[in-house]
C-alpha cells in the first residue's frame, strides 16, 4: 500500500512509527529538512521536502498512484488543501485530514466534509481522542487501558492483577463457572512483559496483566472480584497547559465524582485563558516540578495524576514524583519510544501512547474489511476489530471453528440481538452477527483476506 504522510511532527511521527511496521511504501512530506533527517534514520520511509498541500509536490511522489493521503501537519488550512489537491488532481481514494481547531471541528459545519466541498473522508483530532482515552479510563477506576464498543455499552479492559487476588487459586475455566452469571472473556495476559492467548487451564499469576471483553456496566464487578476495583476518583491533578489538558479539564468538571480539579501549568498565556474559560477548577501557574508549586497543589491527596505536556521526559518525571508521594494511579502521555528505559522503571505507571491512539482512529479507514470500530491495544502489540460481515457473505452458516486465521489471530465473541457470545466452538456465523477479532501485527493481510470473502 503506498501511503503519503504531510507532516513529520509529534502526529506524523506517531503515525508512520504504527504503519512502517507493515508493508507500506510510505512517502513523508514536511518543510522542516531536520525533522525528515531525524525520521528518515528511524524509519524506512522516503523523505521529501516541500508542503504536502502543493500539487508540484503531490506529483512528484506519485499521489496518482497512492491509496492514502494523511494530511497531519499543525496547520488545519494546509491538511485541508492538500486533501483538496489529492482529490481534485490525483483522484487520490482515501483522504485522511489532522484537524485541531474547534471552529473547524464544531458539528455545525459537518457538512463540509463532503466530495463537493472539502473532499476529506476521515477527520482525526489526536488531541481529542487522547484526551477521550484517558477519560475512558477514569470512568472505569483499576483499568490501564478502555477500548468502547457498541456505543459504549461493551468494552475491553485492560488491568493489572493485584499480588494478593483472592482468584489466583482458580484456573481460567474455573473462573467462568464460579462467575457465570457475569459475561466476560479473558482474551490476553501480559505476563513478565510478553504477550499470549491464555488456554483455559491457564493460572492467573499475581501482577498479570489482563486484557478481558465485557459489558461496560459489568465491568466493575469483575474488577472487584479481581480486587483490582477502586474507588471513584475524586481528587485529580493535571499537569499541563494545552488542548488535552483543557478538553479534560472541560469535561471533569462536570463529573460529579471528581470534588478536586488543580491543573498546573508552566505556560502564563495557557494557564491564563483556562482560568477563563473552566468554572471550578484551580490553576496553578509556575514549574511544575517545584517543590514549593507541587506542596501548594496538596500532590500527596491526589487519587490520580495526569501528565499529558509535551515533554515525555517531564510526563515521566511528575509521574515520578506523584509515586514518591503516594500517589497510587498516575497517567504520563509519551510521544514517542525514547524515553522507554524510564517508562519501565515507573512501577504502575499507565502509559497514554500518542501513536497507538492516533493511529485507532484511521485503522477502520485503512484496513480492507467492514469494521465498525478498531483499536491498537497496549503500544501496538495487537489490533482488535469490531467487524460486521457483508450481506453476501461467503461465511455465513460456517461454524465459526471453521474459520482459519494466521496465528495469534482470534474470533473473541459474537455479538448477537444484544447477547454476547464467548462459547464459538459450535457457533455458526449468522447475517446480522458482530464479530470482536484480535489481530496480530503479521496477521493483519492474511485475516483481511478471510473474513472479506
């Protein structure tokens, strides 16, 4: 697949670092000679220089014979010309724009992105959807990682063991009779930082880490089960002054659980214009790592932080300092894979990883299959799609044990008239079934192959 990327920043990068692992010819376009240099020795990509919104430019990689453009520079105007250009020149099939400002996200203007006005087929603001993520985790206390479907109402959680689980006795099949009257799938362990597909008489060992599809509304109670539960986070504390810290900052407010919003900040103009627009919570202007600023911010009575400025080092390094003060659930947003020496030295620490969150946006655009919703998992270990099958179907009334994908390649459930279904040995496949597929990165062709006959 030939794939153009406008943009070699923080989104860019993010983006090319998930589809490089694939067989993609990728081409990056930025203005910026460095930032090319710095990504053209990290990825096996062809850099050029120039903006990505010119059609001399656009001609001269090939756009005519591109699948995908990616539009991700910082500058919403030029995201949206060189989607103009690429469909008006080049016929290019799919147009992907990186849009940040809120005048041109507002869903009054929807109607723009159309093939007559601005022939954009997907919009992806990264910063909205880091900032979704991590409320999607705060709204499940004890998970590291939420993944919705199905409006919501189902999701995959991800959550670490706690070392003294009153389950670890049981083997996975036991779980599931001495819990039947809740619906759940264990559908991957990490275990000493490596990822497998648990068989039913596996063991859960203290300190995995469980990956487990369920209705949301049940959620709780099987973490509470796992003693991993915890209580409504009530007292929060972000660090940082941008768009996801004031998008999170706009919504906590109105989360009637959280009784304490301090939001500390470095940047006098950031912190100034959230004062004036967010209603109740508290800005805290200085350096963040300050011992007199982090004392004023009462960092000790924290039930959660949230580091998400621009600097993965600092987002580490507060995480840090949150744990040093007892702080038991702390959040850092990384854009990158450079500082992983210290991610891992951060016992507990959820990672927020700007690539795999951005890249989930534009997986349902780029895969070859009808999916409703996908998601990269963890930092890209696997992929798991929400796929509805085509009315003519080859599949249909094939058991779903018949099915053959690549390995580390899975069916996890079938959603049928609201009804979740874990028991697929003699499941066969019906019209209206949902499919939830976990996909390994080397099994992504051959799966698309199997389940668009």
């Amino acid at each position: 697949m030939k794939i153009i990327v406008g943009g070699a920043g923080s989104v860019g990068r993010s983006i090319i670092s998930y589809l490089s692992r694939a067989d993609n010819d990728i081409v990056v376009i930025d203005t910026n000679q460095e930032r090319l240099d710095e990504i053209s020795k990290e990825f096996d990509v062809q850099p050029v220089l120039g903006s990505v919104s010119r059609p001399d430019i656009q001609e001269s990689v090939g756009a005519e014979n591109a699948d995908i453009l990616i539009a991700a520079t910082d500058n919403d105007e030029v995201n949206l010309v060189a989607c103009q250009v690429a469909y008006t020149l080049f016929n290019v099939k799919k147009k992907i724009a990186r849009i940040d400002s809120e005048y041109f996200l507002s869903p009054l203007w929807n109607m723009l992105y159309n093939d007559k006005s601005l022939p954009v087929d997907l919009v992806i603001s990264p910063d909205q959807s880091i900032a979704q993520n991590i409320l999607n985790i705060v709204s499940i206390p004890g998970t590291r990682e939420v993944y919705p479907f199905e409006d919501g109402k189902i999701v995959l959680i991800a959550f670490k063991c706690a070392e003294k689980c009153p389950l670890y006795q049981f083997n996975i099949s036991e779980l599931y009779q001495n819990f039947a009257d809740l619906h759940f799938s264990i559908v991957q362990i990490m275990r000493d930082g490596v990822f497998f597909y648990p068989k039913e008489d596996e063991t859960i060992y203290p300190t995995d880490e469980i990956y487990l599809l369920t209705f949301k509304k049940e959620a709780a109670k099987i973490l509470k089960a796992f003693d991993v539960a915890e209580m409504p986070y009530e007292n929060v504390v972000l660090f940082g002054g941008n768009a996801i810290s004031s998008s999170l900052a706009s919504q906590m407010e109105n989360d009637d659980n959280i009784t304490s919003l301090k939001i500390i900040t470095n940047q006098f103009n950031s912190a100034q214009k959230m004062s004036e627009d967010l209603n109740k919570a508290i800005l805290i202007y200085g350096e963040m790592m300050s011992d007199v600023i982090l004392s004023d911010a009462h960092l000790e009575r924290a039930d959660i932080t949230i580091s998400v400025t621009s600097q993965d080092k600092d987002n580490l390094l507060l995480s840090l300092l949150a744990k040093s003060s007892n702080v038991k659930t702390t959040l850092s947003l990384v854009n990158s894979q450079m500082y992983d020496n210290l991610t891992n030295k951060i016992q507990d620490n959820i990672i927020i990883d700007r690539s795999t969150i951005t890249i989930s946006k534009i997986l349902q655009d780029i895969r070859h299959v009808n999916l409703l919703n996908a998601y990269s998992l963890g930092r890209g270990f696997a992929e798991i799609w929400e796929l509805k099958l085509k009315t003519d179907t080859m599949l249909e009334g094939k058991k779903i044990s018949e099915i053959v994908l690549p390995e580390k390649c899975k069916i996890l459930a079938v959603l049928r008239k609201n009804e979740l279904i874990f028991e697929l040995k003699d499941t066969t496949i019906e019209l209206d079934d949902i499919l939830f597929i976990i996909v390994s990165p080397n099994g992504i062709k051959r799966t698309e192959t199997v389940l668009s006959i």
